[in-house]
C-alpha cells in the first residue's frame, strides 16, 4: 500500500517533545568519536554554532538539519528521533496513524517499527530528488542494508561502483558503511523500503 504523501517541505520543523532528547543524544555520539564541533562541522555541513545550540537546547532544529548532523556521526536519524524502547519487549508495535513522516530536500522518510534491542531500523521512503545529491549528503553508517523497491524505480548509487538501476520489486543488499545514495529514476516519485542493520550496543565499531 503506497504511502499517502503530503506537501513537501524542506526542512519541517521537529515538535519540543522530540527535540527534547535529540541534542543530548548528538553530544554523546560526538564525544564518543571524540570529535569537536568544528571538525563535525567540517564533517556535515552544518555550522558548529548551530550543532552547539542543537546540544545545548537553544534552538530546535529542522529534520534536514538534524539529518545531516545524524550523518556526520555516523548514525541513522531514526536513532535520534525514535523513542527508547523497553529490551525486555519482545514486539514493538506501530500503527498506520502513528506513522509521522519527516522530510528532507531530498527523501521523505516513514519510520516504521523498530527498536528492539537497538539493532534494526526500517523505514518507508520516498525518492523525490532526480538529481544526485552533492556528496555530503551521501549516507554512510554501520552495519548493512537492505533495500526493496516498492513503485516507480530507482538508481542506488554506492561509492566506487556503478549505479544500480532498481525497479519495482527489485532488491539490494549493501555494506552501509560504503557512501550511498538514492535517486528516482521514475516519472513520479519512488516508494521503496529498507531495513538497516547495526552492531550490538556495547560491540566494537
């Protein structure tokens, strides 16, 4: 079932309860790569006064920008912006209504349920952009990636091989660690899903 999409915006505003933990959570990964905000900067395009008032709660920040801080540190978005869950729950549970949409200049993402144990995102998203993105706004994070073509089609593109060109049904596993990208290739945008994997919590990186 296709994904009803709304008016895109580029950089949509994150509501306070949300932006509640994302800063706190960026701190924590940053010190743990032992990275200054300048060199993240450096890293994710995004002013180092504008990280330091993310960490520190001053402003809110928009999803895009959170997205490429998220990046930078190697991490998928979803890890800051999804809720904690329980590690004695045994199913995480989301409903379609539940699902809210968080959009970028580039991909509209619908996280979908994930969480247990913290090794698994999966995510709806939506290929608007048909250009290839500028290289800092290729994705590289642990673990590996699986990507299913839901309608229209896509071009995967992965750091030094040739871009893949996937249609509807059509799958891809990767290392996503590699520097990655999607573009849609089709008249209307592509709808594709995909499942990223990442190392226990607490295992080497």
């Amino acid at each position: 079932m296709a994904v009803k999409r709304t008016k895109h915006a580029q950089d949509d505003a994150l509501p306070p309860k949300t932006m509640a933990n994302v800063g706190r959570h960026l701190r924590q990964r940053r010190l743990e790569l032992k990275l200054t905000l300048v060199e993240l900067s450096e890293k994710c395009g995004v002013s180092f006064a504008t990280i330091s008032k993310i960490e520190t709660g001053k402003v809110s920040g928009g999803f895009q920008t959170i997205y490429k801080i998220a990046r930078g540190l190697g991490l998928l978005v979803t890890d800051i912006l999804e809720p904690d869950v329980d590690q004695d729950e045994k199913i995480v549970l989301r409903r379609r209504g539940e699902i809210e949409p968080h959009r970028t200049s580039l991909y509209d993402y619908y996280p979908q349920a994930t969480r247990v144990h913290g090794r698994l995102n999966s995510s709806i998203m939506v290929v608007h952009t048909k250009e290839v993105p500028d290289r800092i706004d290729w994705s590289n994070h642990e673990g590996e990636e699986v990507v299913t073509v839901l309608s229209g089609s896509i071009r995967l593109h992965l750091d030094g091989d040739e871009p893949l060109v996937l249609e509807q049904g059509d799958s891809a596993c990767f290392d996503s660690g590699i520097p990655h990208a999607y573009v849609c290739t089709s008249t209307g945008p592509a709808e594709i899903i995909f499942v990223s994997t990442r190392p226990p919590h607490g295992a080497p990186t």
